[in-house]
C-alpha cells in the first residue's frame, strides 16, 4: 500500500493523567485530534530508534523521568536510552504509579520536584564539558568502526549475504554509469561526489538509467545533494558577512573535489571574490576542476592546484590571507584526529582573524554497514569503512584549533551537517 492514510489514535485522557482537571482539559481541546497521518508515526518511530540507539552523542548532565503505569509507551527503550547516554552526570527516576503525563499528573509535584533539584545542582556544579579529543582511539564510534572493519565469519548468513550484494553491484556496475565510476575512482572520490551533485542518471539503455536512477536517489547520496546546498548557503552568507565588514573574500577550499559547490555558490552570490583558490590531492580531481573553472568562466579569479589537506604547513601557506577556509567531506573518510588536528591547525594559520571556516560533519548515516561491506574507497580499492563523528566531537576539534562556531545546518535525515565558524584573534 502507497500514499498517507490516518489512523485514529486509542489514547483517551484517563490513560494519560490520573488528575480530573487535566483529563477534561485534554478532551475538550479543540486542537487535539484522533486521526494521526501513518507518515507522522513513520517518522516518530524511526526518529526515537534512532535516539535511542544514538544516545551515547548526547554528553550533556541528562535526567529522565519514566512514568511507571504508562499504557502509551514501552519503558524498556527509555531504560536503553539512559544507559546508552554519554553523559557522565545522568539521573534516572521511575515514578511508580504514574500515567504517561509525567509532568500532568495528579501527584506532579514528586516529578517537578526532581527536575527542579537536578537543574539547580547543573548551576551549582557545572559539569565540565566531555573531552572528546581521544575518541578516535576508545568509545563507542569507535567500536563502531572496529566491528564494521572486522571480517564476517566464514560461512555465515551475513557473510553470504554481503557477497551476494557486492556481486549484485557489479552487475549494476555493468550497465548504470554512477556505479561503474564508483567502482574506477572510489564511491568517496570527488569524481562519484561531482556525479552525485549532477544528479542526471545514465546507463545502458532504459534498464541501466533506471538502475542508476536507483542508486543516485539512495539516501546518503539525496543527503549529499542536500549538503551542497547547505555548503552554498554558508559560504554566501560568509562571503556577505565579509562585504558588511568592508573585508576582503579569499576562498581557500583544501580538499575540493572538483570543486562545483564551491564554483556554483561564486556564480550565484553575484559579487566575485577577489580570489579562489581550490586544492586536491587527486590529479584527477585538479585536471577536471580546472576544466569546471573554465567552463564556468571563473579562470579570472578561480584556480585549481594538486595539494595535501593533511599537510599543516602546506595547507598554511597556501594562500596568505584567506578570510573563507572551506573543508567539505574530508574528515569523515579520516579515523584519526590526529590528521583532523594538523588539518585545521594549517587552516587556523591560513585564516584571517575574523575570516570564517565552514567544515561538514556526518554524525550518523543509516547506510553505514552496506557502505562498509559493499562499497570501495579511493585508497586502492580498500573497504570505505567510516568512524563516525559526533557533532560534539567535531566542534571541539574546530574550537581548540581556534575557532568558534555560529552556525549549522542538516538535513532532514540527520546525516549530514555543514557548520560555520569564525576565527578568534590568535
């Protein structure tokens, strides 16, 4: 079955609050309705799976209160999530008795008096903020990561069923022309993300377009696309911030890909830069940026050079005076925070003071263990497994190298972010 139905929902107001004047307000409101659209249900359930079993990003003191007679939900998912919480100061109280309005029952003041005390203990002793800095090294992402990296057991189901999948996608190889570039350059190389961003599909005949029509609208890729548009969203509104400021626009991009965002958020602001200039570590990527630069007519301040976005030294004299750095996409194919540390220490030395960095993060992706399993990076082929980062931990990395942040987008799945930050006086 396709399309939106309703469903009427069974909560009556004697199953939420065992206080009377609660149960009339509830049911005489006239902005509560019975019927409930089975996409809002879709999209709850599949966002509180998601915190639920995401609980360990949230690092800030946590208190729950779980209602102990709630005929609305299970308790066990609210146990999970409290365990799960990466929160070192976090509370849990079971309110025996208690309908699901916790804080509408006839005996609310228990409840209320236990957030109250929680809220002024935060005051009186402020948590200190979670060191993030060795999560690449221990913690749950980096679990994560381990068991996506390990082989499966010879002779298992899932073993079985990953070498179906891959073996499906070199069929889809053969005939849809995104997959078969995956396959040549890597399904994280700059050529598979200039394809995605393109979003025409291409194959052999109708069979391959519709094959290829499949894999561009996967979920991770519609999230690039939607990315794109953040990234060009922020670097407008930087460039903008500068020109209120009387200052200067120099992009620096080190890791551009073939640099099209970059390129198409340019044409779109109207007022040229007075220089661009876009770096990767491919040749391919520099050879087919260049001939995007050209194409778009931007050679007059746009250029393209082959470069290390790891390299600190080389990322700091890049460019003197750079008041927009730009790193979209890198950190997430990149365990290690010791890479991400000498990344943005060379692009704090680049950066003007009051100039403006804008950098992604993938905090979550739903795809993780096909992507791990199935699809192949641009190291020689390797398996593209991803250690996810928090958002926690990507800010503190930008913060400590001397930057503070003032902005974020993210889509609507949650999967990628694009943030802005400005550089403090050293």
């Amino acid at each position: 079955m396709r399309g939106n139905f309703f469903v009427n929902s069974y909560v009556k107001a004697k199953f939420l609050t065992h206080d009377p004047a609660r149960q009339a307000s509830f049911a005489a409101d006239p902005l509560i309705t019975r019927a409930i659209s089975v996409h809002i249900l879709l999209a709850l359930y599949e966002a509180a799976e998601r915190v639920v079993a995401d609980a360990a990003a949230i690092t800030i003191p946590t208190q729950v209160l779980i209602s102990g007679a709630d005929w609305v939900v299970h308790d066990q998912p609210q146990h999970d999530f409290f365990d799960r919480l990466g929160s070192t100061v976090k509370e849990k109280h079971v309110l025996e008795g208690f309908f699901h309005d916790t804080l509408g029952e006839a005996d609310r003041e228990r409840a209320i008096a236990l957030v109250r005390g929680f809220i002024l203990r935060q005051f009186d002793s402020p948590a200190p903020t979670l060191d993030l800095n060795d999560a690449d090294k221990a913690g749950t992402t980096f679990d994560e990561a381990q068991t996506l990296a390990a082989p499966l057991p010879e002779g298992s189901f899932k073993g079985w069923w990953w070498k179906m999948y891959r073996k499906s996608l070199r069929w889809a190889g053969m005939v849809s022309d995104g997959v078969s570039l995956g396959h040549r350059t890597g399904f994280d190389s700059g050529s598979t993300l200039d394809y995605v961003y393109r979003n025409e599909a291409g194959g052999a005949g109708f069979i391959g377009r519709m094959v290829d029509r499949n894999y561009l609208d996967a979920i991770g890729w519609r999230g690039i696309r939607q990315r794109k548009l953040h990234l060009e969203e922020l670097i407008r509104d930087a460039m903008a911030r500068l020109r209120a400021d009387g200052a200067a626009v120099r992009v620096l991009d080190i890791a551009a890909g073939h640099g099209r965002y970059v390129l198409d958020a340019l044409m779109a602001e109207g007022t040229a830069p007075e220089s661009v200039l876009l770096r990767d570590y491919s040749t391919i990527n520099v050879r087919d940026g260049r001939r995007l630069i050209a194409e778009k007519n931007l050679a007059g301040i746009a250029r393209f050079e082959e470069g290390d976005a790891f390299d600190a030294e080389s990322v700091a004299g890049a460019q003197p005076g750079t008041t927009i750095g730009i790193v979209s996409g890198l950190y997430e194919l990149f365990p290690s925070n010791d890479l991400v540390r000498a990344s943005l220490g060379g692009m704090a030395r680049a950066v003007e003071a009051g100039g403006y960095l804008i950098y992604t993060g993938q905090p979550w992706h739903p795809q993780l263990e096909m992507i791990a399993r199935a699809l192949t990076s641009h190291r020689q082929g390797e398996a593209w497994v991803m250690r996810r980062r928090t958002q926690a931990e990507m800010d503190q990395l930008v913060r400590e190298a001397g930057f503070e942040k003032i902005g974020q987008r993210i889509d609507e799945w949650g999967i990628f972010t694009v943030s802005i930050a400005r550089r403090k006086a050293a």
